[in-house]
C-alpha cells in the first residue's frame, strides 16, 4: 500500500534579537541589515512639485528620467537624482528665485517610490517583478510572490545585486532566516531573487502524475 507521509514542521523562531551579520563564505557581505536613514531621490521615482499660490508652476506628479533629471516649469530640465527631498525643494526655491519669482514657497515630496522593483523567481508561488517601500527585506520579496512552492529548496536562495564592481551574487537560508538565524537582508532597487528547486520533490511530482490512482493530488495546482 502506497502512504503519503505528511510534511515536517517549520522549526520555531529564535526568542531574542535576530542575526544582523553578513556571512562572507556566502556572498554576503553587500547586505546589510539596516534601513536608510535619509532617502536620496533616483531615476524612475515621482515627486510633487508644489509652488505655494503658483498652480502653473506645481507638479503633481512628475517622473525623474533616467538620467537623473526632471523638467519644471520655467526651470527646464534640472538633477533630481542623489538628493534628499528637502534638498532638491531648497534647490528648485533657489532657481525660481534667480528668475525673478518674488520669495517662492516650494514644497517636494515623494508621490511614488517608482525605481524600487524587486525581481523574484523560480520555484516560487508567482514569480513577477514586485514594487516595494524602502526599507523591504528579502522575507517580504518572498511573501510577495506568495511564498516558496512545494517543489522548493528554500535552503537555496539566491540574490543578484548589481554594484559598482558588477553584479553580485549571495547566498541565504529562507528557513534560517525565518527563524532569526540569518540575516533577513533589506532590498535594494533592481535585486533579483531566485528560489531554488528540490529535485527530489520534482522527481516525486513526476512520479506521482504518472500514477493513475494518484493524478488528482498530482495535478499542478496542488503544488
């Protein structure tokens, strides 16, 4: 008689501070487990642009382009990128004022975090590319994409981030990291994460579809 065992258990977290430091043997060493204090301004996000009692010259919502700048009103194209919100709006004020406008009152703020976009694959519940709110780890990359599927080695996560030197590759334990042991790692803007496949799972699924008796259980949305 053919018995399906059930699975084992998820280990329980670790009570107390979670692991905050990078292992070198796995790559590591670009992640980091702490948020942004200040947030710089990159290509793709939207701003508002708000000029007090001058409606023509605010902007509800406009995009930095790739290289960095944005188009204002009287102003022309100007660098955005690499600023904090409240340096590009002493900026805009200072411009405005140099063209004659009389003690111009500028408010900017952040209407959409466009450049942050997280790409997760493999053996993942939907794989997709998601948009996140600074400060995200890989654990919410993960639970985006609804989660690891059954065929998943959740011991084999990869993550690629591109850095001044190319692109990086890191290796992380999601059951690990689920329960405090290793660092869960903030996102950055443009990481790709890929899921591994367990082969023996795989082989199993197969298995089990070219079982008559079994192919209700076997069918893909089971897994």
């Amino acid at each position: 008689m053919f018995m399906l065992s059930a699975c084992a258990s998820t280990p329980g977290p670790r009570i107390g501070l979670a692991a905050s430091d990078p292992i070198s043997e796995l790559g590591q060493d670009e992640f980091s487990n702490s948020r942004a204090v200040i947030y710089l301004l990159r290509p793709s996000d939207k701003i508002s642009v708000n000029v007090y009692r001058e409606p023509d010259l605010t902007m509800e919502a406009v995009q930095i382009g790739v290289e960095g700048n944005v188009s204002l009103p009287l102003l022309g194209s100007i660098k955005a990128a690499g600023m904090t919100a409240e340096q590009f709006e002493d900026d805009v004020t200072q411009r405005l004022a140099a063209v004659g406008l009389r003690q111009p009152m500028v408010s900017v703020n952040i209407a959409e975090y466009a450049s942050h976009l997280v790409t997760v694959e493999g053996a993942i519940g939907q794989a997709g590319v998601y948009p996140f709110q600074p400060g995200a780890r890989l654990s919410s990359a993960i639970a985006m994409a609804r989660g690891p599927s059954r065929t998943a080695n959740t011991q084999q996560v990869a993550v690629f981030r591109e850095t001044d030197d190319g692109v990086t590759v890191a290796k992380f334990d999601y059951q690990q990291v689920s329960q405090g042991v290793m660092l869960d790692p903030v996102l950055e803007p443009g990481d790709r994460v890929v899921v591994g496949t367990d082969g023996l799972s795989v082989f199993w699924q197969d298995f089990l579809r070219a079982l008559p008796a079994f192919g209700i259980f076997a069918s893909p949305s089971n897994f």
